[in-house]
C-alpha cells in the first residue's frame, strides 16, 4: 500500500476501454517518467505514456472490479 506525500493532484482527462481502462490523467508533473508508480484514486498504477501537460496508465479489470477507478 502506498502511503506516501500527496505531491499533486491531477484530473482525469479521458477514459478509453481496451483490456481494462486507459486512463490519460492531467497533472502539473514535471519530471514523471514511464514506469514510474503513481496513485490514482488510491491505487498504484504504472505510467505507461508521458504526454503534454500529464501522463497516461492502464487499469486492468481486477483495479476496475475493486476500486472506484470502475465506477
């Protein structure tokens, strides 16, 4: 469980389906990097994509099914 300092916090911007939930998130992070860890909603996802103004995870269906990221 990750119980670090909340540094910022972020939006969500888009939300596609595709093998669980893209999930593109809109955050002041200047120095994110891929594959760093990052709590979304209370759950450690993986940044998969850095992009403009943000960064983009997957969540996959068992983070879908027992978290609030599904609803």
């Amino acid at each position: 469980m990750f119980t670090g300092i909340v540094a910022a916090v972020g939006r969500l911007a888009a939300v596609s389906q595709n093998n669980g939930a893209a999930l593109r998130i809109t955050a002041p992070f200047r120095a994110v990097k891929k594959g760093e860890s990052i709590a979304v909603n209370g759950a450690c996802l993986t940044v998969e994509r850095v992009v403009k103004g943000g960064f983009t995870v997957q969540a996959v269906g068992t983070t879908l099914g027992r978290t609030l990221i599904g609803e």
